[in-house]
C-alpha cells in the first residue's frame, strides 16, 4: 500500500476505528480506569501485532504508520488512564518490535525509506507526546537508520528543538542519553562506521551508547575492548550491585561469549561470595563441573557463604544441595525458618524438626493477642502435622488449650484445627 491511496487510507480508517472502539470500551464513568487500560493495551498490542506481519509482508509505510499512531495513542494513554498493570510499558515494546522490522527491512534510500524517515520527524512533534517526550525519541531512534545525507539535517534540527525545549526543565538531563541514541544511529548511515565510532567514544558516559558500543565490539570480536568497556564502567562508579549489576552480567556474557571458562568462574565466584548474587550459584557450580574442580572447591563455598551470605538466600543453597544437618545449624539461629523446610527436615531429623517447630509455636502463641495471630498459630500446628509431628500437633493444642482458657477466640481456632486432625487428617 502506497500512502494518499484510497486503499492505505481506507486501511488506516480500520485501525483508527479499532483505536477509538477499544478506548470507549475501557472508558467506565469517563475514566479509563486499571481494567480499562488493561483491555485498551492489549487491543493496541493485537493492532501492533498486525502490524508487524504488514512489515514482514514487505509493507513497511502502512506498518510503521499503524505503528506511530498507536505510540500516539499510547502518549494520550499515559496521561490519562490507570497503567498500574503496566500495559503501556509492554505495547511500547510491541511498537519498538514493529519499527525495527520496518527500518531493517525497508531499502535504504528507497521511496519507503525516505517517506517513514520524514514522516516520523513530523509524527515526533505530535502535541500528545508533551510531558512523554520519552515516545517521541522511541519513534526517532529505529528511523534515524534511515537518514541520508539529503534529509539527515531536518533530523538534527528536530532534535535541537527537542534539547532547546527539555534543557529548560528540571531534572531532564535523560533525554541527553535519548539524544545520542538517534544521532548515533544517524551518524552511522549518513557517514559511517568510522564516524560513529568516533563518536561512540565521545559519548561513552551515556549508558545506551556504552551498550552499543558493548555490542560492536563483541560482534567484530574484540572481546577485549567489549571487556574493558565494562570495567570502566564498574570502576567509575560507587553505587552498590543493584546498579552496577548490568555490567557484571555483560561482563560475565562477554567471557562466556569468548569461551573463557576460567575468567567465567573467577566472575561467578566474587559475585556469589561478595555480591551475595545467588544467580550465580548453578552457573558456579556447573562451570566447577566441568573443570573437575566442584568436589574439591565445594566445602570451601559452602563456608564462605555461610560467613557471607544472608541467612534466607544461604538456606535456599543449603536446601537445593540437600545440606540438612547444615540447616539445622541455621536453625538454631532462626527458628521460624523450620516451617519452609519441615518436610525435608523431617526426613533427615524428625525429633530436631519437631522440637524446633514447638518452641517456635509456643513462642508465637505467647504472643498472640488477636483471631489474625491465633490463626496463624494454627496454621503452624497444621504445618508441623503435615510433616509428621502428629502427636506432637495434637499435644501442642492440648497444652494451648489448658494453658489459655481465657483466650475464646483461641480456643475456637484450636478446637476447630483439631476436629479436622481428627475427622479429616487436615485435609477438610
């Protein structure tokens, strides 16, 4: 379909009437309210899906069109709906899928190239994308691939008006880092890889670009360049893992991807042991395996998480390696944790297991002063049944029982676990 036809314009009628009908049925009292939103974004997603086999059809213009005009829709969306679930976020990936078809499979310089390219400058200045300027650089970044030296200078202008009008705000550096992103793709086909490269290297303190750098150069194989970028990165910064996280995982792809299984293991083992990354755990232990090594190097780890590692993601580990007289040694520390893991525990050392389930029950118990408590207190003794402390559950209500006559709530609770004990087996 070429646009100005009758048949591209009939076909985008289709999709702005299935825009607006999707819209009045999320709209409840004026408002498109959590379920609303949920039911407009996955119409809008159905759209986009329809959009990208258009693209794969070799429709490029009808499908970036669609594309564009459902992140329009989306803007508006974002300003007035209830996006708690998050439906927004996820049809913008939709419209980033269909883009990327589009401006992978279009011919560059072609009639289709040039139409998307100068058309989503103008769709980028759409009024619905002020206050979401984020969407209007979502549309430029795939599109500015294919700019030529003809029409490359009414991107930058565009740009420019951008950064004019976010540099007087607040708080918006972040369109800096957009910015780069669509220059960097532009720069990259108007003038070339050496170009960009250069221009890469200028701008590495802008997170995106370091990516791509990332990308370029563990796609020419140079792994060591790939590594070093994110070293860089880790080193310049103070930030705790939370936010260095991506970069050690790059890393650790990167060693991967070069098949250094040494350098492989000595990543997995910091981050397991200092940055209490328990991701890192099976991708240890398997790459030990394989280097004949986990016999020799496991009690070693086993001790050291001990030391370093939280008490919840140690017992976690413990459990998976099936480490039961470990685990009851963390038990004596943290009670409570008993009932995640009573049934293997029980299997392994049933009276240790129900001793500690006792005490913990008549801890809470003490302290129980409402239905909410006692209930859970109940569920406790339902637990320690379950794992076979049946006389134990059924010796614990007892003592609850004398010991608290004057708590009627209580009572009712305990009575009614223990008819089910009796008549049901705990499973009514």
């Amino acid at each position: 379909m070429t646009p100005k036809t009758e048949e591209f314009k009939a076909a985008m009628s289709i999709v702005r009437e299935q825009i607006a009908a999707a819209k009045r049925r999320g709209t409840h009292r004026g408002f498109i309210d959590y379920h609303g939103c949920i039911s407009v974004t996955k119409e809008f997603i159905s759209i986009l899906e329809g959009a990208g086999k258009s693209a794969e059809r070799g429709e490029f213009t009808y499908a970036y069109s669609v594309a564009a005009l459902v992140l329009v829709n989306l803007a508006k969306l974002a300003g007035s709906a209830d996006d708690s679930a998050g439906g927004i976020t996820d049809a913008r990936g939709y419209v980033d899928d269909v883009l990327e078809k589009v401006c992978s499979g279009v011919s560059y310089s072609s009639t289709d190239a040039e139409f998307i390219f100068l058309q989503s400058i103008k769709d980028s200045q759409n009024k619905a994308f002020d206050g979401w300027d984020e969407f209007a650089y979502d549309l430029l970044r795939p599109t500015a691939r294919l700019a030529t030296p003809k029409n490359v200078g009414k991107l930058y202008a565009a740009l420019d008006e951008f950064s004019a009008k976010l540099s007087k705000k607040a708080y918006s550096s972040w369109y800096l880092e957009c910015d780069s992103l669509v220059r960097l793709q532009a720069v990259t086909a108007v003038d070339g890889d050496a170009a960009a490269e250069r221009f890469i290297v200028g701008n590495l303190k802008y997170d995106g670009v370091r990516r791509v750098a990332i990308q370029r150069a563990v796609g020419k194989g140079d792994y060591a360049a790939a590594e070093m970028l994110c070293i860089d990165k880790i080193n310049s910064t103070d930030l705790d893992y939370h936010w260095t996280r991506e970069w050690y995982d790059r890393l650790f792809d990167i060693y991967r991807k070069k098949g250094d299984k040494n350098k492989q293991s000595d990543l997995a083992e910091d981050l397991l042991l200092n940055k209490r990354d328990t991701k890192y755990y099976n991708i240890l232990k398997q790459l030990l395996i394989e280097q004949g090594e986990w016999g020799a190097r496991y009690p070693y780890l086993l001790e050291r998480l001990g030391q370093s590692m939280m008490y919840h993601a140690y017992l976690g580990i413990l459990s998976k390696e099936n480490e039961t007289r470990r685990m009851l040694a963390v038990f004596q520390s943290y009670p409570s944790c008993v009932f995640d893991y009573g049934k293997q525990m029980s299997a392994a050392f049933p009276q240790e297991t129900f001793a500690l389930c006792l005490d913990e029950i008549r801890k809470q118990a003490a302290e129980a002063d409402n239905r909410i408590k006692y209930k859970k207190v109940c569920n406790l003794v339902k637990k320690l049944y379950e794992f076979g402390g049946i006389s134990e559950a059924q010796n614990i209500i007892s003592e609850m029982i004398s010991k608290y006559p004057r708590r009627p709530a209580m009572l009712e609770e305990l009575n009614g676990l223990s008819l089910k004990m009796q008549k049901f087996g705990l499973k009514g």
